[in-house]
C-alpha cells in the first residue's frame, strides 16, 4: 500500500535540473519511484576522468593515490568494495561555514572531503570503508570527524557493502547529532536505512540530501517521514538510474521551509 501512495505522488513533481525549492506544496508520500538499472556514480580509480595519480609517502611506506579534477585526493587501495569519488547528485553549493554537517554513509569521502572545505563541523558516518575514509581525511588536511558505525536503532548490526560484510554499532540519528554538536546540512545515504530515522530527529536540520530507497534494497518506506518531510521542507526529487535492475531509488534535496 506505501509503494502504492509513493507511485502517485512521485508523478506529481518537477524533479528534472537543480532544485529551486519553490516547488508547488505536495505530499512527499505521492511520488512514484522508478526502476533505475546503474548508479550514476560509482567510479573505479583506474578510470576516473581527468584524475591522475601521484605517491602517497609516509615514513617507511610509499602508497599511490588519485587527484580529482577539483583536487580531492583519494589512495589506490585494491578491495571487494565500490569506492565512490564523486557525487555530482548532492547539491552541497549553500554550505555555510558555520554549519554543522553530517554525513551519514561516507563511503571513503567524496562528500565529506567536499564538504569540509565549506564547513569547519564536518562528521562523517560509515560502518564498512571507515579506515580507507580515515585515510583519505589525513591524506586531503581536512578536519572530519569520523564515527565508524552506522545508522540504526542503537543496537549492534550486521553491514555489508558489496563483498565486504562487518559487525558494527548503530547510532539513532538524534544520538549522531548528539556527537556532531547539531546539524544544520544532512547528507544520508545509508542503503534503506534512512527509514529508521525518527521524524522528529530533523527538527532544526535546515538542509537535507538523501538517498531515498524502496524494495528489494530495503523494508518499506515509512509514511510518517516522508509526510513531516513534505509539511516541514521545499523539495525536489530526482530519479537517476542506480547499480541494480531491481533498485528503486531517488535522490531527494530538501530546504526547511521556514529557514530558506
């Protein structure tokens, strides 16, 4: 029945180009996912464009690493993992310097890299690469504060990330504010697990750039967060292709209506 109430509001919005976040008022709980078939932004390192690689060098270690085309830095480490180096679907251009910004989902840190060269506060969430972002932090001189864990209901859980599977604690997202000192600009994509989040855990959040994901690659969405999302936000939704034929997701960018 939820899929069913997010096919006919997903038909109802604008959600092509950058988000104005005047968007006509609609139900966040009406908008139709579409079946996407590969993830727009996952890079192998051996075919970045416009990247070329230098020599990481430590005392008694030399390792190689990958500059971006706006010089982010990230090392050649072989794994059983997607190592994601560019996320052009996140809008992140009104990151204020005195924000707080969370990042739920790191990967290995394309956005929290990016991020902290707009904003001082930046903490970033990822429970599997979470040594390779540690790395790619001290390797780019920015200040992130890495939590290696998850979101969730608090208690311990299982996690995996393509071939790679750990055992890791879970955070509610009031509690990794609580560690971030607030949040001012969310950056979630936690594979479902944005479902777990409390609705009123977003009270006083002013920008929000999430991946929202439906089944197979999670449980069902949770109407009461997408409705505090539609009265509470100005949104626009994108729908993009994603890494699996059987992924239904999109990527969702919010501004609190009375703090834009």
């Amino acid at each position: 029945m939820v899929i069913g109430i997010c096919v006919f509001f997903l038909w109802r919005l604008s959600i092509l180009g950058k988000p104005s976040y005047q968007q006509p008022r609609t139900s966040l709980v009406e908008h139709p996912f579409w079946i996407m078939r590969r993830h727009p932004t996952v890079h192998t390192l051996d075919r970045l464009s416009g990247a070329h690689m230098k020599t990481y060098r430590q005392p008694g270690n030399s390792r190689s690493y990958f500059t971006t085309e706006d010089q982010v830095k990230f090392l050649r480490f072989p794994a059983r993992y997607r190592q994601i180096t560019n996320v052009p679907e996140y809008h992140y251009d009104d990151i204020r310097e005195d924000d707080i910004v969370i990042d739920i989902g790191a990967n290995i840190g394309a956005f929290a890299i990016r991020a902290a060269r707009r904003s001082r506060h930046v903490v970033a969430v990822e429970p599997v690469t979470c040594d390779l972002l540690l790395e790619n932090v001290r390797l780019n001189g920015v200040e992130v504060r890495v939590v290696c864990g998850a979101l969730g209901d608090g208690n311990p859980a299982q996690v995996r990330w393509d071939e790679q599977e750990v055992r890791v604690p879970t955070f509610p997202l009031r509690d990794i504010i609580a560690i971030a000192g607030g949040c001012d600009f969310l950056k979630c994509d936690c594979e479902g697990a944005e479902w777990m989040i409390d609705p009123g855990d977003l009270a006083g959040i002013r920008r929000i750039e999430m991946e929202l994901h439906l089944p197979p690659i999670c449980g069902q969405p949770d109407p009461l967060l997408l409705d505090y999302i539609s009265r509470h936000y100005d949104f626009t939704l994108d729908r993009v292709p994603c890494h699996e034929p059987l992924g239904l997701m999109g990527y969702l960018h919010a501004c609190r209506k009375d703090r834009c």
